[in-house]
C-alpha cells in the first residue's frame, strides 16, 4: 500500500521539500528524506509508515509516561521505523534507525484495524511511540480519529520536532503528549540530537498554552552531557514561566546505547537532585523514572502534602483521589482523572507482536 504524504511541496531545485518537520529535507527522485519512512517516489512524496508497524505492546499509560492523565489506564502503544532525530543516546535505536525494509510488518493496518485490537484487548487508550510519530502523521491522525470515534483516548510520545502546519494536524486529534525535551542548549540539541532546541521549545509553549491537550514533559539525564544543576534550573524555570507549573516533569535515567555507550548509567541520586532543584524552582510535580523510588515517583497534594497517587515504577500502589481533588484537603490535583475510584496497578507491560520496544 503506497500512502501519498501530506506537508511537502516542489522545491525550485526540482527536488521535493518536506515541511513536515524543521529538518526541512530536500528530497530528490527515488531519495528518502532524513527519516527514512518519507520517500520520493516519481516526484510525489510517500509516506512508507503508513499502515505499517514495527509491533504492539499492551503499556500502563505510566510507562508513557504520564503521571496525571487517567493513572492506571491500559494503553495499546505502536510505533513505525525510523525518526526525524539523530539522537547518539537513543533508546530505541533498533527500530528509530531502521529503514523501513528492515523492521516493518508486511501487514497492512488500517485504522480500524489498529482500533479492533485495543478493543479486543481493553484497552482504555492508544500511544503513538516507540519512534517519533511526527514522521507518520497521517497515520498517526487517522488512527486517532478512529479512536475517537470508539470512545478511545490517544497519547502521542514525541520529540516536539515539528513543523507549525502538521503541529496543528496532529495535535488536534490527541488526548495527551508527553515531548521529550532532551536538554536545554543549543549545543547539546545540535551535538547529541542532530536537530534544534528553538522549535521543541516552541511547541512545548504553543502546546500549553493554545491547546487543551495533556501535556507532561521527559528530560532523559546523561551523565556529564545534560544534567548540570544550572541546566536543570534553567529548564525548569522556562517551564515555570513559559508553560505553568503545573506541567508535570520526568527526570528519567540514561543507559549507555546506540552511539553512546561511553557514559555510565545515570546515578539515582542525580536525578533526585535534579527533582529537588525542580521543585524549588516551582514546579508543582516532579518525577524520576527508570529507577525504584516511591518518593519521587509519587503524586504529592501541592497544598497539604499528601500523597495522593503513590507509585513504584510504573505501579499504581494506593490512590487518595476523588473526582479529581485531594481526598485530605480537597484540593484540585492537575490533569485529567476519571470521576470513578481508580485502582493500583500491576504496572501490565504486555507485548502483542514483534518487537518488544522497550521505553
Ligand atoms: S519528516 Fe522526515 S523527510 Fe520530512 S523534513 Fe523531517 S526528517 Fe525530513
């Protein structure tokens, strides 16, 4: 099934430009763009990621992750191949840097074929993830509209590295997102990342202010690259002042991998510092992520203190919520919550074809 892509236009050089992404390709006749799933082919342009998956997993919508959007919630989480990033450290290198020969199904899934499973498999909601669905956003919207019309909820995990058109698109049709923002300068985005900092900051504020999506952010800590103290106060406090403080933060662990497996693993107690310099900062919700620690991976009452959603890992342990609020003190928790009692979790992760991604 070849799918004609949205978000491109001829270029003068004869060539076709991609505007779906600031990457901004410029992609000759029988050439891919930077991502590997947008193809020229007789000089229109084709998204091979259409319809086409590298597998399914049954995720808690913890492992998104995303703290406070429905805790304890089953969420169907696909992915395609390949990635508009050029991310050494990435986490998901196998299928991010895969062509698309390499790790695709030969199946064809349309969106009520996606839509079918979730609900064969109670699922509450779909993730597009594992790779950016930026690249695959026609698939990713019409799966989305199809969700919605089965009365599921969609996430979209992201870098945030988008173009201003297809940004509109997309996140019209989500639920909830959580953006990766990978660092806080220049130099680290265009070093480790082969991309910008300016346009994921862009979004990240267009996406908190202009829109009614969920939105929770991830910053992945590498050892001596990412995680001074300065730079984790700097973020936080573009946070605070351009997206609120009530946006829920995840400080998660690095693993040496792909391209970067001269660092070591990220220590716990670097990312408990950097969730106390957060904190300070005045953002209302920190978390670490990829380590055992109940404390910073609980939901605190911003008010009283009380611990309103505890969790290890992806575990739901014990919920102190009522329609929303504080049970303690009553006050309103940020986020999206369902009106019914809400209960702890096994942290499912059940993997429903080939591969098993693993974040
Ligand atoms: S989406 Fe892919 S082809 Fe388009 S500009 Fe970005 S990296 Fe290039």
């Amino acid at each position: 099934m070849v799918h004609e892509a949205r978000y491109w236009e001829p270029a003068p050089d004869g060539k076709i430009r991609c505007t779906l992404c600031p990457r901004d390709c410029h992609i000759g006749e029988g050439q891919n763009g930077f991502c590997f799933i947008r193809q020229n082919r007789g000089g229109r342009l084709v998204s091979a990621g259409y319809g086409r998956t590298t597998g399914f997993a049954m995720d808690p919508v913890e492992k998104k992750p995303l703290a406070h959007f429905y805790p304890g919630s089953r969420v169907l989480s696909f992915g395609t191949a390949g990635c508009c990033l050029g991310c050494r450290f990435c986490q998901n290198w196998d299928i991010s840097k895969a062509r698309q020969d390499d790790r695709l199904s030969e199946d064809d899934w349309t969106p009520d074929r996606v839509v079918a499973l979730a609900r064969a498999h109670r699922a509450d909601g779909l993730a597009f993830t594992y790779n950016d669905p930026i690249i695959w956003a026609e698939f990713a919207i019409d799966v989305a509209r199809a969700a919605h019309a089965a009365g599921l909820f969609t996430v979209f995990v992201t870098s945030g590295y988008i173009g201003a058109e297809a940004r509109a698109d997309v996140f019209r049709h989500m639920d909830a997102t959580n953006v990766d923002l990978k660092g806080f300068t220049e130099e680290f985005y265009a070093k480790a990342t082969l991309s910008h900092l300016a346009p994921v900051l862009e979004t990240l504020e267009w996406l908190a202010r202009e829109t009614k999506v969920w939105v929770e952010v991830t910053n992945l800590m590498i050892p001596g690259l990412n995680d001074a103290p300065d730079e984790t106060r700097a973020l936080s406090e573009w946070m605070v002042g351009h997206m609120g403080a009530d946006v829920p933060l995840h400080f998660t662990a690095f693993h040496p991998d792909y391209k970067m497996m001269d660092r070591p693993r990220t220590p716990a107690a670097t990312l408990t510092g950097a969730r106390a310099i957060a904190r300070a900062a005045g953002l209302r919700y920190v978390y670490t992520g990829n380590v055992h620690d109940p404390e910073g991976q609980t939901t605190y009452c911003p008010s009283c203190g009380a611990a309103v959603i505890e969790r290890d890992w992806h575990f739901v342990r014990a919920v102190q919520l009522r329609r929303g609020a504080c049970a303690a003190c009553g006050t309103a928790i940020a986020g999206r919550f369902a009106d019914g009692p809400v209960a702890p979790t096994r942290g499912i992760v059940m993997p429903l074809g080939i591969p098993s991604p693993r974040a």
